[in-house]
C-alpha cells in the first residue's frame, strides 16, 4: 500500500482491537491468492488516502480460519464496518470507489446490526 499499511489482525486481538477502535474502521478478510481481495485492498487504500480518519485491519482468512468460522464467513473478501468499536454492518458494493463511498454512508445511516 502507499498509504499507512493495513493493520494485521489475528484471532487472538480482533475483539479486543476493534472494541477499543475510536471512529470508523473497516476490516477486509482476504485470502493471498484472491484477486478480487487484491483489487479491495487497493480500492480500500485509495478510499484511506480520501478519508484518512479511517482505520483498516485486515484478517488472513487461511491463518486465521477459526475467526473466520466463527464469524461465519463464506466469501471473500469480505468487508465489516465498525464504528466506535461496535460491529456496524457486513459492507456489500460494487468494488468502485464511488459505489463504496455510498455504500458505507448507506451502512452508518441505519442502526447497528448484531455481529455474526
């Protein structure tokens, strides 16, 4: 990334983390030979380099699959947003930054969802 880097997060600190995270963070569960994880990561830099309040973590999917499991994630990548350390919502968008920018407007507009 040419920005700040995104925060690695393993199962052993990902609650905790994000509990104690001020503001918006969005986490992106990837996987290293995902093309379309590769695409978000970029897409998700260039959305940091816009808004650079924001917070990204990202979870390898294959070394942290407990995580996974219990979060019961089937896809990737998958993208939550949190806001002020409460799970806000699973982000689904169209990988434009543009339709992403909207999609988490859309997201922080309605109430907390519970987390899976």
């Amino acid at each position: 990334m040419d920005s700040q880097p995104f925060n690695q997060l393993d199962q052993f600190e990902f609650h905790h983390t994000l509990a104690e995270t001020k503001g918006i963070a969005l986490v992106l569960f990837t996987s290293e030979g995902c093309a379309s994880c590769r695409a978000w990561q970029q897409l998700l830099d260039n959305y940091q380099q816009h808004h650079p309040a924001i917070n990204l973590y990202c979870v390898d999917a294959q070394r942290e699959s407990a995580l996974i499991h219990e979060l019961e994630i089937f896809h990737l990548p998958a993208i939550y947003l949190y806001a002020n350390g409460v799970f806000h919502a699973e982000i689904q968008s169209e990988a434009r930054l543009s339709r992403f920018e909207h999609a988490i407007q859309t997201a922080l507009a309605q109430p907390a969802q519970e987390q899976p």
